[in-house]
C-alpha cells in the first residue's frame, strides 16, 4: 500500500568530525562507524514504517551521500533515481572549519559561537580565497559560478541557496505524486524545515536535527507542512537532539 507520507528529511549519520566536536561544513569527512550503523537503522525505520520513494536527492559531500547509499541498500530502493547537488551541501562555516567547537567557545565565547552557529542571519569569519575552505579550489564546484560560492554562510544565507533547488528540482516531482527522500545535513534540512514548517527567525535558532533520524512529512497543496514527525523512540530521539545542543557547552 502506498505511503501517504509525501516526504522524508534525512541527515546523515554521525561523521568522523561529527564524533571529535569539530566544525565540519563543506569539507568532504566520511561517516564514523557509528554513523554507518545510524544510516541502515534510518533505512530500517522507515522500511518498518511503509514508506517507499520514487526518487532521492543529495549533496556533493561524501557523509551525505554514504548515508543514502546505505539507507536506501536496507530499503532495498538502490534503483530509484537519485540527483546530487552542491545547493544541499552543509551550511559553510568559513574559517571556523575544521576547528573545535569547544575550543571555540574557550576563544570566542559561549554566546558568540552560538550565534555563528546556530542563528539565523549571522555568518561566521570567512575563508581566505586561497585556502583549503573556500570551495572555488575544489573540482568537484567547478561547474558553479564563483559568484555562488560561499566562503562562510548564515542559515539564512543556506535557505538563500537551497530554496531554488527546492522549487525547480524537488517541487516539480511532489506535485507529480512522486516520493521523495532527501539526504543532506544539519543546516540544509533546518533551512527546508523552516520554509515547511513556517518556523520564525527566532524559533530556528533552537531547533536541533539529529543525525540519522528520518523526519516525515504530509504536505498541503501548497507543498507545506500539515503533519511532521521523526521515526524511531521519542526518548532516542530526543537524546540524539540534546547531544547536538550540548556540542558547544564547555566541558
């Protein structure tokens, strides 16, 4: 019997980086083992839960990726169509990549790094042009303008990016019945959580993905949210949400 859960949000498993507190953005960092574990139990959940999908999108970063591959292997749905792009990717968080949150905080401030963090119109320092992090020197985003590149975004400057991708590439396929099963990170689904759920400037601030728990949505015909719910134990997932809020307290 087809599902009539329209779509699912899934970020991907917990990432090497993810595990040692480090701001990871745009770098291109695998899944620990832990999070290959989390993206089959994602598959496994929603299998339980009936859901199918007629296609899937993704980002151009490899624990995103890995994450689908692996859910959609346990689902048995390795076949559908699958569509990546770089308008998915993580939120950019320029110089701060590759930099310890908690050390981060001991330099910047608990309150400072919250707003680079987890606001929602404030971008963190940027990256020099000539480093590692800015994605002009990665061949992956060669195809992209360098106008569009970000060398560190806020949250807003994310739904800036994702939302043309959302209404020319994923939009047309929901108003065709289709199911749709999207993968990507923390702040890419934030920023799509915020223009499903009509959530405020103030609220997303306070919202919490985690990693490897499918959230899914019955849509209006406006393509907005009229029920939205994570799978799996409330208990679980609730402790999976505190373990993300509590990544730049200090120790």
């Amino acid at each position: 019997m087809k599902s009539d859960w329209q779509l699912v949000l899934l970020r991907h498993g917990e990432s090497e980086w993810n595990r040692l507190n480090l701001f990871t953005g745009w770098r291109d960092v695998r899944l620990s083992e832990l999070g290959e574990r989390e993206a089959r139990e994602a598959g496994r959940l929603m299998a339980e839960a009936g859901l199918s999908f007629d296609s899937a999108f993704t980002s151009l970063l490899s624990r995103a990726i890995k994450t689908l591959w692996l859910s959609l292997e346990t689902m048995d749905l390795m076949w559908i169509p699958v569509a990546k792009s770089w308008r998915l990717n993580e939120r950019h968080y320029g110089a701060l990549q590759g930099s310890n949150k908690g050390d981060a905080v001991r330099k910047f401030g608990e309150t400072q790094v919250k707003v680079w963090r987890r606001s929602y119109a404030t971008a963190p320092p940027p990256a020099a042009s000539d480093s590692i992090d800015f994605p002009g020197n990665d061949v992956r985003y060669a195809g992209v303008p360098q106008t569009d590149l970000p060398d560190g975004e806020s949250l807003k400057g994310v739904l800036a990016r994702v939302l043309p991708y959302w209404n020319d590439s994923i939009v047309p396929q929901l108003k065709q019945g289709k199911r749709v099963l999207i993968v990507a990170h923390g702040n890419s689904l934030r920023a799509l959580m915020k223009h499903l759920e009509n959530i405020s400037d103030e609220e997303i601030v306070e919202i919490n993905l985690p990693t490897g728990i499918p959230r899914i949505y019955r849509l209006n015909a406006d393509l907005k949210s009229v029920e939205a719910r994570f799978l799996g134990n409330p208990a679980e997932v609730q402790a999976r949400i505190e373990s993300v809020q509590k990544q730049t307290q200090p120790a």
